[in-house]
C-alpha cells in the first residue's frame, strides 16, 4: 500500500485547521489506496533553517544541526506522496510551513513524490494564493504537485455538526484529488524503484567541473 503523509502546516492555538484535518484525515483513510500517518507541525519543534555544509556530515546519511531536522527528513524520505493542509497568511502558506519545507535540505525526501493540497480560509479566496505559492516551492524541492485541489472558503462555517464539508462540491474535489494522488503516487514510486536521475544540482557541478578540466 502506498504511504501518504499528511502535514498540518498551522501551528496557531485557535487554527482553522482542527476543523479541516480530521475530515481530510478520514477521507484518505477511506480511500484505500494510502496508509496515512499525519505529521502535525504542533508536534514538529523544527529549528529555523540553518543547516550548511558544515551541518550534514555525511551526503549519504546527513547528520544536521539537530536530531529532529534528522528525523524529519527521514519521515519524508520514507513517503510515497504528501498531502499539505495549509491557511492564506498574507496571500501566502505560515511561516512553519515553509521552514517545515526548507529544513527537508540534502536527503532529496521529497524528489519525485506528488504533492496535493488543500486550502482553507476565513474569507472567499479559500486559501487559493496560498496553494500557488506552494505549488511554487513544491516545483523547487523536486515534488509533483497536483492540479486537482480543495479549497475551502470561509471555513469557520463549512462543516457541519459530523465534521463533514457543507458543500458538496467540496467533497467532490477531494475524491477526484485523492484518485489522482494515488495515480501519480503509484506511477512515480515505480519510477523511483526502477532508478532516478542524481539532483540536477549534483549532475550541473560534474557538468561544470568536466568543462574547467577540459579547459
């Protein structure tokens, strides 16, 4: 069965997102393609980004500045796909989310995994400016992010008293992203298991290195 990590990316007292996470939860439960673990940033005392060469050790198995960022990495690296829960903060994702996101720095945990989202808000937007920007950010870590995503407006008032999503189309939204996640989940852990390109960052530094030995 393929592995699907749920991240929680609000750490604030009175978040929104313990009204999302446990329909979003139960829904990739349910779905029977995924063995779900969440990953509540709550519960996440990552350090704000700082690791540098002098942090890793070891590129094969990095040791970093800190025994959690080590952890964490190697709870990512151990995912076949990745699912994001994220609120609008100024037009973008929390500031937790995004360390979250830099601190996965050298294991590659992310290369090659797809990546869905779903956006909530107090307001209309529903989240939408927030999923681009981590649309772009996923592109930088090497995942495949999703088309298909939920978005959730005004959502102090979109659930009702079972915890289930008041509009329809919300639900909707969730089954066609969850079919496509597991789609590309399982397509891509092939592609991982029948072999992966290095990081482009390792093959443009033999590329350059080859040029100034030939110059």
């Amino acid at each position: 069965m393929l592995k699907l990590t749920i991240v929680i990316g609000s750490t604030r007292p009175t978040r929104a997102a313990d009204r999302v996470a446990p329909w979003v939860v139960e829904r990739a439960r349910s779905h029977g393609a995924f063995d779900v673990e969440v990953l509540d940033l709550r519960e996440w005392a990552l350090p704000m980004f700082q690791e540098h060469i002098g942090t890793i050790g070891d590129f094969a198995d990095p040791t970093y500045s800190s025994p959690v960022v080590r952890r964490w990495n190697r709870k990512l690296k151990g995912t076949d796909a990745l699912l994001v829960i994220t609120p609008e903060y100024l037009h973008s994702i929390p500031g937790v989310l995004k360390n979250a996101l830099d601190n996965v720095f050298v294991s590659f945990a992310l290369r090659n995994k797809p990546l869905a989202s779903v956006g909530y808000s107090i307001g209309i937007a529903a989240g939408a400016r927030a999923v681009e920007h981590l649309m772009d950010i996923a592109i930088e870590s090497e995942l495949v992010p999703l088309r298909n995503t939920v978005l959730i407006p005004k959502v102090e008032s979109a659930f009702d008293e079972g915890g289930g999503p008041l509009d329809p189309m919300t639900d909707i939204a969730m089954t066609v992203m969850l079919d496509d996640l597991a789609w590309w989940a399982a397509l891509l852990a092939r592609g991982r298991a029948e072999g992966e390109l290095p990081p482009a960052s390792f093959r443009i530094r033999a590329a350059a290195a080859s040029l100034h030995k030939a110059s």
